[in-house]
C-alpha cells in the first residue's frame, strides 16, 4: 500500500504527496492532471481553492510544530 503524507508548512499550505484522491462534497473526485503533489489552501484566501494559489503570502502567520493530541474520548 503508497504512503501519503500531509506536511503543514509554516504560515501556508497544507502539501499532500504520495497516493490520494479529493473529492467535493458530493464525492466528485478532483482532476488533479497526473499531479502526485498537490498543496490545499488553509488561509481561505485562494482564488483556486481548495487548491493554494499563494495568496497567503505575507497575509497567514501559523507556526507548524507537531504535537500530541488529548486522548480520544471513549
């Protein structure tokens, strides 16, 4: 089975690689033109979205630093 692998980047996108699929609300899946990398907007400022566009530039500040999440509730 392909990995995929999210990297949130500092102060923009969220970039996706590997094996994936996105699809809209309705389950239409999203041509992505062969592209095995693609970055989703997160500062909601895209004219391409749910695609970056880098229109965050200078206008999006978020330090990405993992961390652990609570516990999941029962």
């Amino acid at each position: 089975m392909a990995t995929t692998k999210i990297t949130v980047n500092s102060n923009g996108s969220l970039r996706v690689e590997g094996d994936f699929e996105i699809v809209d609300k309705n389950g239409n899946v999203y041509d992505l033109g062969g592209r095995e990398v693609i970055s989703i907007c997160r500062c909601g400022m895209s004219q391409n979205k749910p695609f970056c566009d880098g229109s965050h530039k200078g206008h999006f500040e978020h330090e990405a630093v993992a961390f652990s999440l609570p516990p999941k509730k029962p």
